[in-house]
C-alpha cells in the first residue's frame, strides 16, 4: 500500500488503470490514443502494468515507468487506483501528516541530479512538491471520509 499512496501522489494512472476509467483522460493520454477508454465496462480488461517482479527476490515489485502527472486538476485526480485499499502504513501517513513531507521531498530529489535539474532545478521542485502536498491532504481527507485503517507496517 506504500506504492499505492506513491501511485496517487504521481497520478501515474498507466500502472493501474490503463483504460483511465478514474478520471477524465485528456486525448494525448495513451488510453485515448489506444482506444482503450471503452473497455471501462469490462472488468476482465483489467491488468496491473508496469509492475515487474524479480526472480530471486518476488516478494519485491520493481515499478517502471514512473512518469507522474501533476498537471491533474484536484477535481479530476483518479481515486480508482485507491479503490479496494482498506489498510495504509502508519509510518507514511505520519509522514503525510508531519510539516516534514517537504523537507524529505527535497532530499530525496536533490540526490538525483539528472531529475534536480530537468524539472528547472529547485523552484521547479517546488512547484512539483506544492503538488504532492496538497494530493497529501487529499489523501488523507478520503483516507478519514473512508475509514481506512492506519497500521503499523512489519518489516
């Protein structure tokens, strides 16, 4: 549930909802350009992409293609890739909850260079973190409005 709770900050609705069900596609967003918007009715289209798992480790995803979407309005954020989630970990909801959530951003993202500077380097950063945070309260607002439990994770 830790991925799901990156997946929702990132939007990245290609990993999980492929057909864009969850919200209203935009006609550059695969699903539009591959037709795939109509198979929405049918669940049996639907499959978990992107997601790879290691041979001599398959108790951990490897998640490729990261690409987040931050240019998604509040109003049309894609609350299907929560759907079914009824546990969250403790130790990323406090983190969600803490006035840290940004300063952890930051140092995360400092230490990739190659991302740092593509994204127009700190005040470019910024403007993606003011997104995460607010996607942040959002999540926490539904994580409340759907009773979802907060447990402690065992490593």
């Amino acid at each position: 549930n830790l991925a799901i709770i990156f997946v929702f900050h990132f939007q990245i609705y290609n990993r999980l909802d492929t057909n864009c069900c969850g919200f209203r596609p935009r006609k550059e967003d695969a699903c539009v350009q591959n037709g795939l918007r109509p198979k929405c009715d049918r669940q049996e289209s639907v499959a978990l992409a992107h997601i790879i798992q290691r041979k001599h480790d398959p108790r951990h995803l490897v998640f490729i293609d990261n690409k987040g979407f931050f240019d998604r309005s509040e109003d049309n954020l894609n609350f299907k890739l929560l759907e079914g989630i009824k546990e969250f970990p403790e130790s990323a909801v406090s983190i969600l909850k803490s006035q840290h959530l940004r300063q952890k951003l930051l140092q995360s993202l400092f230490l990739d260079k190659v991302y740092w500077e593509s994204q127009g380097g700190r005040q470019g950063i910024e403007k993606l973190i003011d997104v995460i945070e607010q996607r942040a309260k959002i999540l926490l607002t539904y994580i409340n409005a759907h009773g979802a439990k907060v447990l402690p994770m065992n490593e």
